[in-house]
C-alpha cells in the first residue's frame, strides 16, 4: 500500500493532534497548502467575484397604495419626512410574510385607521427618487389599488402620520408641490380614466405567508 504521508511537504502535520501541538508559523504553512492543493485560483477568485455580486444586486423598493373615493373626495394623509411634512395616499413598504392585497389593507389601517377591502389593481409604477438632503437613492416599483372603505377605528396613526383627511381633486392638485412623490397624482389621474386590473393578476405563492 502506498504510504499517503509521502504526498505531503515535511511540515504538513498529518494527525490532527500534531497539527494542534504545531507551531504557528507551520499552521499558517498548513493552511496555505491545503489551499492551494484543494482549490484553483480561478476558483478562488470567482468565488469572491460571485459574493460580491450578490451583494451589490440592485433591488427596488416595493411599495402599496390604496386610492379611495369617496363623495368625489380622495383619503389622503399628511406625514412627516426629511424633506418636511408631505401628502400622500395611505402607502408603505411591502413586509416580510403578506401578500400585495394585505400590505395594502395593513398600511391603509395602520396610518387612516380605515378598514379597507381592496378590489381592484389600478397599475404598477416604477420611479426613482434622490433625497436633496440626505442624497439617499432609492427607486420604487408601487402597486397601486383600488377598492372600498369600511369603518373608521379609534387607534393611533403610523409613526410620521399627522392626520388623515379627505381631499377634493382640485385641493390636491393645488397641493402638488406638497406630493410626497409624483405617482400621488399620477395614480389618481389612472384611477379617474378608469384604469383597473383584475387582482386575479396577482398570485401568491404559499411559501411567502
């Protein structure tokens, strides 16, 4: 039988208890050889290119907003931002673990403390944003519903919300330069031609809830 030990340079400590009892300078040696006879260079560097890869991956924000109408008025909220007190529909960020519809029906609550139920996709929306103060660059992918209002609870706003308040068109179009972004009224121009989608669009697979 051939004699494994004989593959390996004088210093390679071949138990595990003489590579314990060894020196520093001849781990360190160790280690290097076992590298270098394990793995390719190439490998190497590809190894580190791919890591890097993944973690510079550009990713949008997603994001929700109900449009709700009522009397010819549109359930807006005043909230507070780094660019100072902005209008905007009820929206946030999609969270871990729920589908579009109930981040939708979550935001919609946490920050008018209005039931919603929604019933239809006005459209997505994709845009970019650059904070003037912060320089932050963020872009959004929105997705934008429709549906019907329910009841008003009496619980606290989202931290950030000041009030909730029904605005006329005209009122919020006045109050254009006060847009937390230009989608506020992009989407509600959408939902006024008429814009609407089945939300038999939207699927959710289990494993996200």
């Amino acid at each position: 039988m051939r004699d494994k030990r004989r593959q390996f340079p004088p210093f390679y400590p071949v138990r595990a208890a003489d590579y314990k009892k060894s020196p520093p300078e001849m781990r360190r040696a160790t280690r290097k050889y076992i590298d270098r006879r394990h793995k390719r260079p190439w490998q190497s560097k590809m190894s580190d290119l791919l890591r890097k890869a993944m973690s510079t991956i550009w990713k949008p924000s997603v994001t929700v907003a109900a449009i709700i109408e009522r009397n010819k008025r549109f359930l807006m909220v005043e909230e507070e931002t780094n660019e100072g007190i902005r209008i905007n529909q009820p929206a946030g960020h999609l969270d871990p673990n729920e589908s579009l519809e109930q981040a939708v029906i979550r935001e919609t609550l946490e920050e008018t403390a209005h039931d919603f139920t929604p019933t239809a996709l006005i459209g997505t929306y994709l845009s970019r944003y650059t904070s003037p103060k912060t320089g932050e660059d963020v872009t959004y992918l929105r997705f934008a519903f429709t549906g019907e209002v329910g009841q008003q609870h009496d619980r606290a706003l989202d931290t950030g919300i000041l009030r909730s308040m029904w605005m006329s068109y005209n009122e919020i179009l006045n109050a254009e330069h006060l847009h937390r972004s230009p989608l506020v009224l992009q989407c509600i121009d959408d939902y006024l031609r008429g814009k609407r989608a089945p939300l038999s669009l939207l699927f959710t697979h289990p494993s996200v809830l």
